[in-house]
C-alpha cells in the first residue's frame, strides 16, 4: 500500500478472478468501488448503514456487506460478485434454482441473496431450512417473503450433492 | 374481435409455473435498475428539504450556493415555468416550496412548508459531493406556524389549517337501510375502537431518475416510476410543455407496492426543471433516509365500530366512523378512503350498514397508494369484530363466518348485486378450514387457555371479498401491444409496469397462450409512454386484468390474421386450426391437437412474405361501474375477488413475543396466468401483512418521524416469516378476457388479522391496535406510546375508553 498524492490510496484486489489495481480514497467504501469504478452494478446499495443485505459480496469466502467494508480493506483481498456466478455463460446452480423456484420478483435483492447463499453452501453444502433462513436473515426481501429463496438455496444445495 | 371460447376454457398455458420473462438479467447482475445506469455529461441533482414540519419561508438566498465548487444550477420555485403543484386527485403538492409571490394557485399557498420531506430548494452539480455540499450554503428564514399531528384534531373547527381550504381532505358516506332501525331489533350491540399504523413501503430499491433535455422544450425520463402516465401528466404540467414532449420509461424496477407514484412524480419533475435549466442530463438519487423521510405512507386509520346482532347471531346493523391520516398531502387519499368506505363492513350480509370515513390534512409525512389501498386498515377492523362476535356467540370464528358470508346474488353495502361471477368466498373458507384443521385446533387450543402455560398456542382466520381494478374512482382501460418477429419471436408491449410484481411475465403470458407459442419465445419492452397508449396507473391489482385482457385482444387480432395463411398452406378451413407450443395443427371441441409439420415459426416467416401486419394494439375496457356521491350506492366495482387466511401462533406468556409458526392462504383470483408468480404474490403479500400486524410502525412525533432507515425500521426477515401453505379456489371470471382477476393486493390485507384473532385464540386477549407489540400482547395496551392521542393526551385525561359495549 502506497500513499499517493491527494490522499489516494493504491491498493490491489481479485474481483471475480481478474486482478485490479486501483487508487481509492481511504473513505471509499467497497461497494462504491465496485459500483462506481468497476462498473460492477450488480451488486445494490439499499441502505448503506449494513441492515439490508443487498450489497453482499463473497469476501475471501464470507458473505460481508460492501457498504461497511472500507475498499483499502479489501487490499489484497478475493472478492466475489453477482455477475462472477456464472461461468462460461452456465448459470451456477444457485442462480438456476433462483429462476426455477420464483426466488426472483424484482430482483433488487437477489444478487446479495445468492451471494449470502453462495458463502453458506460453500461451508455447509447440505444445509437445513433453518440454516438457510438464518444464513439469509441480513438479507431483507419485500416482494418474496423469502419462501422461494430458501427453498431455492435448498434446490441448488441438493443438486451439487448428488451430482 | 372475439377471442374463441376455447381460449377461455381450455387453456394450454395459462397456469402453469413459468419463470419469470425478465428473470435472467436479475441473477446475473445484468438487469439494469435506474441508478445502474449513467449519462454522458451527467450532473446530479438534489434537494434541500424543510427544516420544520409546518412552517412559512420568510426568506430564501441561494447566492452563495449558486458559487459554490462544480455547482451548475440552483433552483427554487420561483425557476417553475408552469403549473408549481402536482398532485394526481388534487394538486395541492408543490414542486418546491418557496417564498411569498413565488406562485401558486388560489387556495393553495406555496410559501409554507407542511411536512419535513417537503423540498425547498434544488441544487445540480459536477458530482453527488459537490451538490451536496452547496445545500448546505443555502439560507432560509423560516417562522414556524402551529403543528397539528393528529387527525381527528385537524378536524377540528379549533385545528391549525394545513391547506388554507381546509383539513378536510375528503369524506365518502354509504348509507344503505336505516341503523337505527336495525339495532332497535339488535340481540346485543358491539362497540369497538380499532386502530392501524402508518407503515413504509420498504421497497429495497431507493427512488432514482435521471432526465434528460430533448429539443422542443421536453424533457426524457427514465426512474424508478410505477406510474408512468401520471408522472409524465405532472411533468408536462410544470414544464408547460403537450404530453408528446415529455417521455417517461421505467428501468427495472425494486419494488414499489403501490410506494413508486407520487414521490416517483416529484422527483421527476425537479429532475426535468433541472435538466431544462441546466441544458444536461441530471441524476437524482435518494439515500434511504431521503427514501423515509420525504416518501409516503400507509395510512393510519382510527375506526369507531358499532354492531348489532339479531337474536339468531345475524349481523342486523352496522355504524361506522372512520378517520384517516393524510398528512399533508392529498396523494392518493380521496381514492384510498373510498375503497375503504365501499369495504368496510367486510364480505358480510347486513341489511343496515351506514358508513363514513374522512381523511384529514396534518403535517404528518404524507400518506398515498400502499399495496391494499385503504383495505388492510378497515379488514383488520371488521375480521376482529366479526372474531369476537363469534366467540361470543358460542361459535369458532371459521363456522360463524360461513354463516353470515357473501353468497351468489347477495347484495353488498353499496346495494350492489353480486351476480356474474362465482360468489366463492364459502368455498374459500371451507378449503381453508380443511387444510388447517382450523375448527378442531380453535376449541383445543381455547380449552388449554385455562390451565397456566408458559407458552399458548392458537389459531385465527381472516377473509375479505375486494373490488377489482380501479372501480369508480377512476377511467379504466389499458393497452397491450403485441408484434410477431418474421422469425416467430414475440415482443411484447403493455400500459402496465412491472415493479417486480410480475406483470410482465403475466401479460406476456396472456399473449403466448392466445398466440400459442411458448412464454420462452416473448420478449417485453418496458413500458415507455411515447411507444404505448395511456393505459391508466399500474394499481389496484389491475395488471393481470387489464394489461392481460389487452394482451389477449392484440393476440387474437394477430392470430387471427395468421392463421387465414395457415388455412391456405394447409388446406383447412380456419375454424379447424389451433396453435399451440409453437406449432399449427388441428383441434377438436375436447382440446385435442394433431399438430402439423408447420410450426408458428413458418407461419409467422410466410406471413411476413405475404405482406401481413404482424402487430396489433389490443385494447380493454373495463365494464361499467357506477356510484352515488351522496349516498354511496352504486356498483362499486365491476367484479370481486375472495380470499382467506389462516395463522396459528405460539405466545411466549413471559414477554409476550408472538411466534407465527403456520400460515395458510385460499384465493379465488379467477383463473390463475402464472402458478409460480401467483403464489409468490401470495408469500410476499402475507409477509408484508404479518409485518403489518406484528412489527410495523413508522412513528412520527411532532411530525417528526422517528425512524430513518432500516436499523429503525424494522420489516421481516427469513427469521420472521413461517413456512405458507397456498392454495387456489379456480373460479374464472367472464369480467377477464382469459377469465383471469387479480391477486397482489387481497394477499396483504387480512394477515393481521388472522395473526391477531389467533393471538386472542391463544390468550383470550383481544388486541385491537396494531402492531401487536409485546406489551401489547402481554397487558393488552402500548407502554412506548399512549393509547391515547394528541389532545386527550394534552387533556391528561383517561378520557376515551377504547372498549365499550357489554362485556367490554
Ligand atoms: S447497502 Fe449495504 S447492507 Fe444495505
Ligand atoms: S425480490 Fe424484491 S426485494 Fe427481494
């Protein structure tokens, strides 16, 4: 890390797979670099204050809120984002089982749900109803009344173990 | 044109659970919601709001802000070219308020302002930073007027004045039969004081617009907007500028529930003033506490209900008086109380019902369209009482209401006849009193309130019947276009908006089950006002209805006029052909289908060759509703919907915290377009309505709201919601062209009550202001707020007793 003028701070991260470098204000939240510099617009800014859940990103493999991580501490960091679920065009089995299951009304919510959902399935990859809906508990949905999203995650979760 | 019986009947794809037509984009991260997007040459705009709740602008200096770094433009009213006030029933909400002489019409005063979201100034510049840092540098003298914050006060000769007109918004009567006559043969008489919260919308996306100048004057909108229309109306009125200088789209939209309208409105036409008076595109965005602070509400409601019942358990007389909080805009209150005046006394037979609900100006936050519209206040009201009177009347809520219900040919309140379509609302309940084991658990779990428990279960339903589409508030009628590519995709598009609520995926439906190609062959253009005939607002559960029904006449007129050159290529005469999964074949009167080696892909490929217009503009209107202003009488809407909910809970008797631990829900929505996307509204419907009765309020004091994002305002989480159980009663209704009706609203407007008639099943506790709050379900009253309000509070006085009538 570096001090450049005017304040700026050099930092280099891992944003689904490609490595950027950037100079950020110290002030500058993760979400805004995402958003703003990266162009990274699936990830959404709901409150900014960490109680909605919409701007969940997989940080080094945990489910954060992006609005409360200051980018400089995402420094050296692996960051995974909405638009890295699918690969080569597939969607991930997360993203299907959200279309499938009617996990999806507006979809202001959805990429911070499938993000939480995504850290959880990676540390728990058979979870019950409850640790989903507690997995997702930061996550705030108004249109779906989170019964699709869980039994979503739980669709997705069942075809990864028997594939 | 006549769309074939058959279309009605036998539907190959209405129904089934088709993912949604714009899903893709929202799990990919690729939809495009209005702050995703940006403009070359952009600039930012943002507003200066008031400083007090009720007070006059003395004076106003934006000198220094206009020099302040990156600034382009400041503006205040004085800068407003045409008509200053907006407002979709009556204009009364100013676009910014300003000082003396700035304007406005008479009546109105545009140099005060009435509620702490109102706008004083506008500030564009460079970046987000730069213009708000210049708001800071703007100067107003404000002399602070009298704050009134209680509705029934502002209606007071004594009241401060809100409006110079008056605090009366409005006040809508029924009066059908004579109560006086009814309850001098009543067996017993009920006296019941209810009362239901003001709540947010708590749509996750904030409000977003970004407007672009085009030549002529105009303006180009692209926001967060539910309604389309009245934005664009209200736009071209204070620009001065014909309807066809000003374009209004929607990007993707988050959620609204009724919330993205007026506040949508304002905030475009202070992006449209900024964008002329600056010459480039301008992008405004709120912050979630700009979102609570200056967006409307739900209503609170204060209602006084008073029933008699005859010695047979019949309802023989009803009186009710009702109050709604406007704050301080009209908004959409003269169209909200009017449902709650035609709906007030609930899906009940009662030969004597008179009504009267008044909305009041205050400067409260204002209140306007939620998701139920004036229903969830008076159905809280009417299911508790009707739940009590059963119990008292020996019987379990669920029989007694089968007992009283709507049946065919019923008369309603307003002296409709309820005819045409299936009166289903016994059905309903029976399903749901089945899939529940509802009568069995209410006496079981009443009998265990004797004994002490640590924890108490109980049970509790709600059921409503609810008017569909817009009624006789308003012009009702919607467009659909539908075009056919050479290839055989379809695009699609409609007058109504999809919020997230689905509309897209239910008019898209409609158009490929009449067209017969699969729902994966449509594509549907978000609504844009300069591309689709005015089709009305995006309310009242009137997408499926009216943008369906649309869909279903362009459909036909296309297939119509395909299937002429199917006939030729085939050698059968057109009567015999049916298209289906996207092939052309034959059917017979049972829904068979031989289908041939043409598929709608051919077809549409040799039709286009043939020179045959491939698009249509569908067309519905509603039928016709009538209603008596003095009286109340008319037909208040043109079909009804019925619905039915069930929520067993388990009470912690030590805090009083309410666990939902089961919730059914029964619908006859008319025929279902899309399983998934209606269960949907259905979980997220219920959701919100559990929040409503549980855990909502957004609390002003002295009109100053006490909450301002979600640390605050506290809505469900996955934590909070149980496990739904929906089922469909499948009536279809010949008021829709594929016999479809509407869904989003009835599923949010009687889940209070079914949690809050549980809760009294459990604790023999009747709980009758709402959120159910733990002291509230503990000891039965608020310890954060009194029961009682503003003046008798002034009063001291224990004057109002909220429980009257005999067993009190
Ligand atoms: S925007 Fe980060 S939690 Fe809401
Ligand atoms: S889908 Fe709209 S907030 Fe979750």
């Amino acid at each position: 890390m570096k001090q450049l003028p005017e304040d700026l701070v050099s930092i280099r991260l891992t944003v689904n797979g490609v490595v950027r470098s950037l100079d950020v204000h110290p002030g500058e939240t993760l979400l805004e670099v995402l958003r703003g510099r990266l162009r990274l617009t699936g990830t959404k800014r709901g409150c900014e204050v960490g109680e909605c859940g919409a701007c969940t990103v997989v940080l080094d493999g945990r489910a954060v809120n992006s609005c409360l991580v200051l980018a400089v501490q995402a420094d050296g960091a692996e960051v995974l984002t909405v638009e890295g679920l699918a690969r080569e065009g597939a969607l991930h089995p997360l993203q299907r089982a959200f279309l499938e299951h009617g996990a999806v009304q507006c979809g202001f919510c959805t990429p911070g749900m499938l993000m939480s959902a995504h850290a959880l399935l990676a540390q728990d990859p058979s979870p019950t109803p409850d640790a989903v809906r507690r997995a997702i508990a930061g996550n705030l949905c108004r249109c779906t009344g989170y019964q699709a999203i869980v039994d979503a995650v739980l669709a997705a979760a069942g075809e990864a173990n028997s594939s | 044109m006549m769309i074939g019986e058959k279309d009605k009947d036998r539907p190959w794809l209405l129904g089934r659970p088709e993912p949604r037509v714009d899903g893709l984009g929202k799990v990919t991260g690729e939809a495009r919601f209005t702050d995703d997007l940006d403009e070359v040459g952009q600039v930012w705009g943002v507003v200066l709001r008031a400083a007090h709740p009720h007070a006059r602008i003395v004076s106003l200096d934006v000198e220094e802000a206009r020099l302040a770094p990156g600034v382009v433009a400041v503006l205040t009213a004085r800068d407003i070219p045409g008509n200053p006030f907006v407002g979709g029933v009556v204009q009364d909400q100013p676009v910014l308020a300003g000082t003396a002489g700035a304007g406005g019409g008479a009546g109105h005063d545009l140099d005060r302002v009435r509620m702490l979201g109102d706008g004083v100034a506008l500030v564009a510049a460079e970046t987000e930073a730069q213009a708000r840092d210049a708001l800071g540098l703007i100067r107003v003298g404000y002399e602070p007027l009298p704050v009134v914050t209680d509705p029934r006060e502002a209606l007071r000769p004594e009241s401060p004045l809100v409006h110079d007109r008056g605090n009366l918004v409005v006040h809508h009567g029924v009066r059908h039969g004579d109560p006086a006559v009814g309850f001098e043969y009543a067996h017993r008489v009920y006296e019941r004081a209810y009362a239901t919260p003001r709540i947010e919308h708590a749509y996750l996306e904030p409000e977003c617009v970004i407007a672009r100048p085009v030549e002529g004057g105009g303006v180009e909108v692209v926001g967060s907007i539910q309604n389309l229309f009245s934005t664009r109306r209200a736009v071209a009125s204070v620009l001065g500028v014909p309807l066809n200088r000003v374009r209004i789209r929607h990007a993707v939209l988050g959620g609204s529930f009724g919330g993205k309208d007026d506040v949508m409105t304002v905030m475009a036409c202070r992006a449209a003033l900024l964008a002329r008076a600056t010459g480039r595109p301008v992008k405004m965005v709120n912050t979630r506490e700009e979102s609570m602070l200056e967006s409307y509400k739900r209503h609170p409601y204060f209602l006084d209900y008073r029933a008699g019942v005859d010695r047979d358990g019949n309802l023989c007389a009803m009186r009710m008086d009702i109050v709604a909080d406007a704050g301080a805009y009209a908004s959409m209150s003269p169209f909200v109380t009017y449902r709650s005046v035609v709906q007030a006394a609930g899906p009940y037979r009662c030969p004597h019902v008179w009504t009267d609900v008044r909305a009041a100006y205050t400067n409260n936050p204002y209140t306007g369209a939620m998701r139920g519209f004036g229903s969830p206040q008076v159905n809280f009201a009417i299911e508790c009482l009707v739940d009590e009177i059963a119990e008292d009347q020996g019987l379990d809520p669920l029989t007694y209401r089968r007992r009283i219900v709507f049946r065919d040919g019923d008369v309603t309140p307003t002296g409709q006849r309820l005819a045409g379509h299936r009166v289903s609302l016994d059905e309903v309940l029976a399903r749901i009193g089945d899939a529940s084991g509802f009568v069995d658990k209410w006496w079981r779990y009443r009998a265990a309130r004797e004994a002490p428990a640590a924890f108490r279960r109980g049970i509790g339903v709600a059921c409503s019947y609810r008017g569909v589409s817009l009624g006789a508030e308003g012009v009702d009628a919607a467009a659909t276009f539908v075009q056919v590519q050479p290839d055989g995709s379809v695009i699609v598009s409609s007058g109504v908006t999809d919020m997230g609520q689905g509309a897209q995926t239910a008019v898209a439906q409609c158009a490929a089950e009449v067209l017969g190609v699969p729902l994966d062959r449509v594509v549907f253009l978000n609504t844009d006002t300069s591309r689709i005939p005015d089709s009305g607002p995006t309310v009242a559960s009137r997408g499926t209805i009216m943008g369906g029904s649309a869909a279903a006449d362009a459909a036909a007129q296309v297939r119509a006029r395909m299937l002429e050159v199917a006939a030729d290529l085939l050698g059968q005469p057109v009567k015999n052909l049916v298209i289906r999964e996207g092939l052309v074949g034959t059917g017979g009167a049972e829904g068979s289908f031989v289908p041939s080696r043409l598929t709608f892909a051919d077809l549409a490929g040799e039709c286009f060759r043939r020179g045959v217009a491939l698009a249509a503009l569908g067309w519905f209107r509603a039928p016709p509703t009538s209603w008596h202003e003095e009286t109340g009488q008319g037909i208040a809407y043109f079909t009804y919907v019925y619905g039915a909910n069930v929520a067993e809970v388990v009470v912690d008797s030590g805090t009083g915290r309410v666990r939902v631990e089961e919730f059914w829900s029964v619908h006859d929505c008319g025929r279902v377009v899309n399983r998934l996307g209606a269960e949907g509204q259905v979980h997220g419907g219920v959701a919100m309505g559990l929040g409503y009765g549980l855990l909502e309020e957004f609390e002003v004091e002295q009109g100053v709201p006490k909450a301002s994002n979600f640390d605050e305002y506290l809505i469900p989480t996955a934590m909070d919601v149980p496990r739904m159980h929906v089922e469909f009663v499948e009536n279809p209704d010949p008021a829709g062209r594929l016999g479809q009706k509407s869904l989003g609203e009835p599923t949010n407007e009687i889940a209070a009550p079914a949690v809050v008639n549980a809760i009294a099943n459990a604790t023999g506790r009747r709980i009758r202001e709402i959120p159910a709050t733990l002291e509230q379900v503990l000891i039965g009253r608020r310890l954060t707020r009194s029961g009682l309000r503003g003046s008798e509070v002034a009063r001291g006085g224990e004057a109002s007793c909220k429980v009257r009538g005999e067993e009190g």
